[in-house]
C-alpha cells in the first residue's frame, strides 16, 4: 500500500457533511491515515486498479473507521464510521 496521507485527498460528498457538521475534522483523519491499522478483513485488495482500505483508529475513546479508495495519484476517503 502506498502512503495514502501522502497523496492527493478527495472527500465523498457524505464525508464532506461530516467535515462541514464538525462531526469530524481533517486533522483527526490525517492522525487515522497515518497511524491507524489497516483492517485487512473488510478491504479489499485485490482489485486491479484503486484498491478499498479501511482504515481504524480509536481517537479520544471513539472507534473511528476510514474507508477509502486508494488509487495511483488520488485516496478518496469514501466513507467514515464512528462508533
């Protein structure tokens, strides 16, 4: 997996209400990109070209999920969970 915090990011209009809602924000999910664990169960990585992460981290005693869609120059952060 390439670096995906070092590319391009791209927001799903979903992910862009939550940003816009301050439901989250962009500084708590460059910390998930760059430090969380990839859930290899749910992703997939077989696909030929952009490939489904999801992504995981517990950020201030939530559960935080990142699922995004990992190409060659653009990772779009397609959808966020938070339990």
């Amino acid at each position: 997996m390439k670096n995906i915090g070092l590319k391009q990011l791209q927001f799903d209009e979903r992910v862009e209400d939550m940003l816009n809602s301050k439901t989250i924000d962009s500084t708590t999910i460059s910390l998930i990109l760059k430090h969380g664990d990839v859930n290899f169960s749910e992703s997939n990585t077989k696909l030929e070209t952009c490939k489904i992460y999801v992504i995981e981290k517990t950020v201030e005693d939530k559960e935080i999920a990142l699922t995004v869609e990992n190409c060659e120059q653009i990772a779009t952060i397609k959808n966020i969970s938070i339990q």
